[in-house]
C-alpha cells in the first residue's frame, strides 16, 4: 500500500504543477492516466459504477471547481485565474489500492477561498493526529469537525471517508464529524482514508443531473483534502506522502 500511496503522492505533484489557468480539466485526466499507466498501475475510478441511469465514471481523476465539492467528471472547461479545483485521484498497483485528494488554488485567489483550503488542509492534518491505536473513528470526526468549525466553515455530512485496501471502499466509514470515543476503534493495521469536504457556506449539496458531480447547495466553495492512512502501533502513518503547503 505504501508504493501504491508513493505513486499516487507523484501524480497529485504532477498535477499541482500542470493546473494553471488555461489548462483544461481533460488535459490534467490524460496526465495522470500515462502517468499511473507508465509506472505498471491501473487508474481505480475510470470505470466506476455509477447509481442507476448514468454513466460509469469516465476519468482518472474527479476534478470539481469551485462550488464543486466532490466527483466531478473532467472535461473541456478550462482552468481560470481565482479557481479552485479540487482533484481526487486513486489507483490500483499490484493489488493494493491507494486514494487521495487535494484542492489547489489556480493564481491569486480571493480571501475566503485561501482561508477555506488553509482549514480544510489544517482539518486533514487533525484527523490524522487523531488516527492512532485507543482512539475510535469518532476522534477522527471530531478532530476535523473542530478545526472547520472553529474557522466559520461547514463539514458536508453526506460523504465520508472510509477504509481501504484491496478495493477503495471498505469498512469502517470515516465521517467529518462526530463525538470523541464513539465509532469503530482503532487497530494497528487498519488503513482508512481520512478526507474532509468543506464547504465555505452551508453544509448542503445537491447531485448535478450527470450523477455525479456533487456540489454546495448554496453556491458556495467548497475544497477537499484526503490522504490513506495506515493506523499503526507507533500512530498514524500518512502513505500518499506529505503535502507541501496547500498551493
Ligand atoms: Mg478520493
Ligand atoms: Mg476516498
């Protein structure tokens, strides 16, 4: 899980590098398509089961913009000085599944926007001090529910992190939110990925009519930070490397 959480971790630089304003979100997919293909790895979200009605997911990376929170399915919009995009990406390499996500700020943006990706990145960070052998899942929620909350922002509710390993979903769910020493505990070798969607405004969202993209109700925006974690005896250990200080 650790190469597969390397690989990914140099995607994710790859892509922080290449999105600039002019770029368009289906150039950043076909980046880091070669990139988990050339290194012998499989992309895991290109092909996804989508719900009833709509299409499995067609990229390698989600790509969601501004009010976008979440799953956002890349394409011909281009980049725009004063975005955000936060870019979601997990892959399969022999056998173990890595997921992890960032959100970057395209040049200058404005105040609320820095400040949103500054405590969602800050929120990440808590959670995963929190991700350690006696403490419950619970913690976890708790850690990044108070460092948004404290900033004025809102954790979105309907999505959770989750556990990870041979396939990218496992249990337990790994909410935003929760009280201290409540949930599944914590056991060496349990590997989960940590990842709070924050919203600037109100917690709600509302699913495009594609299915997937998931986006704040009110207009707001939104960014998302997610690394895989492995809990072991000695506490947490981040396996999509370390970000440097949020773009
Ligand atoms: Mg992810
Ligand atoms: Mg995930």
């Amino acid at each position: 899980m650790a190469a597969a959480g390397d690989l990914l971790s140099r995607v994710h630089d790859r892509l922080a590098a290449e999105a600039v304003a002019g770029v368009t979100t289906m150039a950043l997919d076909r980046i880091a398509e070669e990139l988990i293909r050339a290194e012998g790895a499989v992309p895991a979200f290109k092909g996804y089961p989508g719900p009833p009605g709509s299409i499995d997911f067609p990229g390698t990376i989600t790509s969601s913009l501004n009010e976008q929170v979440v799953h956002a399915i890349p394409g011909p919009q281009r980049l725009d000085e004063g975005d955000v995009i936060s870019l979601d990406c997990g892959l399969h390499l022999d056998g173990w599944v890595a997921d992890s996500a960032r959100t970057i700020a395209i040049g200058e943006v404005d105040d609320e926007k820095r400040r949103l990706i500054d405590a969602t990145h800050e929120s990440l960070l808590a959670g995963i001090a929190a991700a350690r052998p006696g403490n419950c899942v619970g913690d976890i929620g708790n850690a990044v529910q108070t460092v948004v909350e404290d900033a004025g922002f809102s954790v979105v509710r309907s999505l959770v992190g989750h556990g990870v390993g041979r396939d990218m979903h496992e249990p337990p769910q790994v909410p935003n939110f929760g009280a201290p020493g409540t949930g599944p505990g914590l056991e060496p070798g349990t590997v989960i990925a940590i990842e709070p969607m924050v919203n600037a405004g109100g917690a709600d969202v509302v699913m495009a009519p594609d299915g997937w993209t998931v986006s704040a109700a009110d207009g707001r925006p939104s960014a998302h930070f997610e690394h895989t974690v492995a809990v072991t005896a000695d506490g947490p250990r981040v396996l999509t490397g370390s970000h440097r200080d949020p773009a």
